[in-house]
C-alpha cells in the first residue's frame, strides 16, 4: 500500500481507499514533510521516491545516540519535525517523553501511536589499572551476543573482549562468558590514560552501520 493525505493506494488491486482524517495527514508530514505545493496525490510511479525518504528518515534515526535516560538527540529530532505540522501540539514531560496531539476535523473514535525512542547500551562501573573497562548493560542485552562488538563513547572508540581462549583453564573452556568476565578495550595501557577519554557513569552504545539487508529490508 501507498500512504498518501487522502488514504490509501493499494498497489496489488489498484484500489484507493479514502480515509482523509488528522492521523493520516499528521503521520504524512511527519515522514515525508508538507507539500508546498498542495499536491496530495501520489501515484504509483512515486511510491520508490517515497520508499527512499522513509529509508533516510529511518538511517537518521538510527544515527542518533539515544541510550536509556540520554535520548536527547533523538526528543529534538522528532520535535523538530513536529513543529512543522500543522494543527499539531505537543509537549515534553518531565521524564522526556513527547506527547503529540493532532486534533480531528470532527468528532470520533481517537487513535494513539506509541513508541520508545531509547536505545540499549552500558554504563562504566570500573577502569582496571590496566586501562581496561569494567561495564554494566543499559536496558536488556543477552551477553553472549556481546562478545567482540565494537562501541564507543563520547571521545572514545573500543571493543568488548574477554580473557584469551588459551589463558583459560577448567570449566570456562567450555561455559559462556557472565558480564563480569567482559571488559572494554579502548587502546589505554593505564587507568589514568583511559580516564583521559572516558569517565566512571558514563555511556555508550554499539557502533554500527545502517545497511541494507535483502528485499525492502535494513540493518543497523
């Protein structure tokens, strides 16, 4: 199906169903932006065009650092594109969340669109002095999958590791590693080397690459 502000384009049975309401309008400006031009019809030759600014509008997205209680980046990306519609209120609690509110042209049934804009990550808990980083996860992270990702902080970049295979003795040769036993490795040889670029409290995430990933699919 295509989206347009008049409802929808079904692509299969070249059938358009009318459904011109605030929701529908509201979530077309806030993907694609308003039509200067008053032109809402979008025909089928159009629906790649459309495809390509989504698919941007969701690498941007997931561009930004958005960990658990630092979302920031990502509240002023959306309430940024927010602004730009018409009829459309919102505001930001306490917590951080935004709260939108685009009313109807006339009575009926209401609709709610909800999501998290947070990310998982890890919090440092202890810098060895050999310069290597002690972690705890940021949201729920099965930690055999973390083994060798690459993340990075504010003014550092670094990998999760783990004792060498050939160090290990008895039972971890063959047991999964616990959180305890991980650490991240920035390039620091010292405590105070990797002070010089990340603190105790502070954040990170995973680094990775918005990519495409089969038919109509994407990775990041």
């Amino acid at each position: 199906k295509v989206l347009n502000q008049k409802g929808f384009h079904n692509l299969k049975t070249n059938e358009f169903v009318a459904e011109e309401d605030a929701f529908t309008n509201a979530l077309w400006e806030c993907l694609f932006g308003k039509d200067e031009d008053n032109n809402d019809t979008v025909y089928v030759g159009e629906a790649e065009k459309m495809l390509v600014r989504l698919k941007q509008l969701l690498k941007d997205l997931c561009g930004l650092f958005g960990v658990s209680g630092r979302e920031k980046a990502v509240r002023e990306f959306i309430t940024n594109r927010l602004q730009d519609i018409k009829d459309l209120e919102f505001t930001v609690d306490n917590s951080g969340n935004i709260i939108a509110n685009k009313k109807g042209k006339k009575p009926g049934k209401k609709l709610m669109v909800d999501a998290h804009m947070d990310e998982v990550g890890f919090i440092v808990t202890f810098i060895e002095d050999n310069g290597l980083i002690r972690f705890a996860n940021v949201g729920g992270i099965e930690t055999e999958t973390l083994l060798c990702k690459t993340v990075f902080f504010k003014n550092a970049v670094g990998v999760i590791g783990m004792k060498p295979i050939h160090l290990t003795e008895g039972s971890e040769k063959d047991s999964l590693p616990k959180l305890d036993d991980l650490f991240i490795d920035i390039g620091a040889k010292t405590k105070e080397e990797a002070l010089a670029y990340v603190s105790l409290g502070e954040v990170g995430t995973f680094k990775s690459e918005f990519c495409d990933y089969g038919d109509g699919v994407f990775m990041c």
